[in-house]
C-alpha cells in the first residue's frame, strides 16, 4: 500500500472519525489509528504535491469503478471504502491486510511457496486480473508487493533437509492492491510501465501494450514464487532482452524490425557480447525455463507450462486468462480453494 515517497502505510483504530484533528497535525509520520464502524482499516495518505494528488485522483476514480462493478467485493481487488481530503493531503481508506506476498517471502528467508500455495495464489490471481481486463482497465503494475494476503499469520514447521524452521501461512487466500497506474482502454498508455523485474518485452522494446502486459508479470511472480527469487534480475534493458533470450530464445524478427530501439540491435538480432563481463553474468545465471523446475512431477511441468504461455513475447499469442483459469494445472484445487471464485467476471 505504500506509494514508495508518496504516503504511509498505517494500520488505524481507536478514534471516531475518518476526518483527523489534531491526532494527523501532531503526527510527523501519520501514525495514527482509526476505525470504520468499529473494523480497523489501512490508511494510504499522499502528500500535498500536485502531481501526487492527480495520480491519488485517477487511483481513486479507478477504486470507484471497481466498487461499482463489484459491489460484494469478490472479485479479490483491494475495496476502497472511503476518502478525504485533509489539508492537501489526498487520505484512501482501505479494507485492512496482511503482509504482501514480497514481505512474507523475505521474512521467511527467501523460501519459495508450497507448490500448492503457488497454485491457490495463481487461480486467485488470474481471477482477479480477468475481472479488471473484462472491465477494460489493465493494472500495469503487478508485483509480489502488489499481493496482499487477507490474512498472514503462519504457522512454523522445522525442514530437517535445510536445517531451519520455515514459516507457512495459514491462509492464502490474497488481494491485489495499489491501482495508481491502472489504466483504463480509452486513456493515454504511458510509454513505460511496470517494475523492471515484471516487464514485458513490448513495454522495453516500445510497441506498444494493453492487458497481455498483466499477463506476462503473472507469470513472472509464479516463478518467483515457486523458486523464492527474481526471474530477471536485472536494472539494464540490453541485458533484459538478453536474459530473455537466454531463458525463452530469440526475440521474434517481427517485434526487432517494429521497434523504434534499434540502438539494442545489429543486423536483425540483439546487439550483445556473451564474453564480456554481462554476457558471462547472463550465460552463468541464466537457463532455459524449464530448466528451473526443481522436480518431474506433472504438478511442477504444469505450472512451468502456464508460465511459459504467460510469458510468450508476442502479446497477442500470449494466453489470455480465461483460458489460464481452465489450465491443467489448477485442476488439483480444492472445492475450498476455488469458492472465492466462483462468480463469472464478466461484468460491464
């Protein structure tokens, strides 16, 4: 929920109003707790900096419409429940969560998911994200800071095999939060978008994107879920493309002639040197994609199977979510599991 300098995070309780006094003018750090009908909510404040107030207008328009669309909130997107404006300061009032599904990871060491985990996650995750591309709206922004347990309390078990204890939530049930960059079909498609590590190739290479751009960050967060660590890690756009090709082969001709960077290629192919110093980075860190699955069973194939149609360079061939719901690999859910999904997205 943090909007990186933007505002604060606060969990809230223990006040009568949404509307502070002297509680928000005394506190330095907005740390200060209310409740909405006696339920403690989350608190996102932005700072009184116009080009901050007119990114909190847009997020908060694009709250309303899913408010509207999915009144009951079902559909696992984040529920606004109110906002104020406080002296400048733009105040969004949140149902409140756990730790995002990055936070929970790094507590826990960087140890992957439960495969079974990863699955619950995936469905809901696909779900979620239909509802938004059925609606018109692309979030543009998903990352495991962006995917909120409900709740993330934890039970701990030892692992005997890495001589540690490992945490295991209880419940994985998630939302998706932070819609400051949703972007609605009709409006203005900024050039650049997504966090580096969840970026696809046509947002680098410039052509162009729309709801294909949510898909293709899906299925990077499912490998860093399943293994505990970033499928790019990188902060450079050439070596990017290069670990893109290193785990999913050569970028297609088609998308290298459309593209206005031509400065990353030469003669029709990625313009890079395997035997410097980054190609030798990318060469020793980098392997096919089905490399990476940690066992044969058919449970871990699948899901490598999913990823690697989410994660096809040309959007249009890239598999839509529809069609990810009724993958093979969400065929071990739980009646349970798939309850919170039950009702058709297909609200307009």
């Amino acid at each position: 929920m943090l909007l990186g300098q933007i505002g604060y995070h606060v969990c809230l309780q223990n006040t009568r109003s949404l509307h502070f006094t002297e509680t928000l003018r005394r506190s330095r750090r907005y740390r200060r707790c209310i409740k909405i009908d006696n339920e403690p909510v989350a608190l996102k404040i932005i700072k009184n900096v116009e080009k901050y107030r007119e990114a909190a207008r847009l997020e908060i328009n694009v709250l309303e419409k899913i408010n509207e669309k999915d009144p009951d909130n079902k559909f696992l997107c984040v529920q606004m429940f109110d906002w104020f404006d406080y002296h400048g300061h733009i105040c969004i009032a949140f149902e409140l969560l756990g730790l995002s599904t990055f936070d929970f990871l790094k507590e826990n060491n960087y140890y992957p998911y439960p495969l079974h985990h990863v699955r619950h996650m995936a469905y809901q995750m696909c779900h979620a994200l239909k509802f938004l591309h059925d609606n018109k709206l692309t979030h543009t922004d998903l990352k495991p800071e962006n995917i909120l347990f409900v709740n993330s309390d934890f039970n701990i078990t030892y692992n005997p095999e890495k001589k540690t204890d490992e945490r295991y939530v209880k419940n994985t049930q998630i939302r998706v939060v932070d819609f400051g960059s949703a972007t609605f079909n009709h409006e203005h498609h900024s050039t650049i978008v997504s966090t580096r590590h969840y970026r696809p190739p046509e947002v680098i290479l410039e052509l162009g994107w729309s709801h294909p751009c949510d898909v293709w960050s899906i299925g990077c967060i499912l490998f860093e879920y399943y293994l505990g660590y970033t499928l790019f890690q990188t902060h450079d756009n050439r070596e990017h493309l290069a670990m893109m090709e290193r785990i999913l082969g050569p970028i297609p001709s088609h998308m290298i002639r459309k593209t206005r960077k031509q400065k990353y290629f030469y003669r029709g192919a990625l313009d890079w040197n395997e035997n410097s110093s980054d190609g030798r980075y990318v060469r020793e860190n980098c392997k096919s994609l089905r490399s990476y699955v940690l066992c044969d069973r058919m449970e871990h194939r699948l899901l490598f199977d999913l990823i690697q149609k989410m994660l096809i360079y040309e959007p249009s061939k890239r598999i839509m979510l529809g069609e990810a719901l009724k993958h093979p690999f969400f065929d071990e859910l739980t009646s349970e599991e798939r309850a919170v999904c039950k009702r058709d997205s297909g609200l307009r």
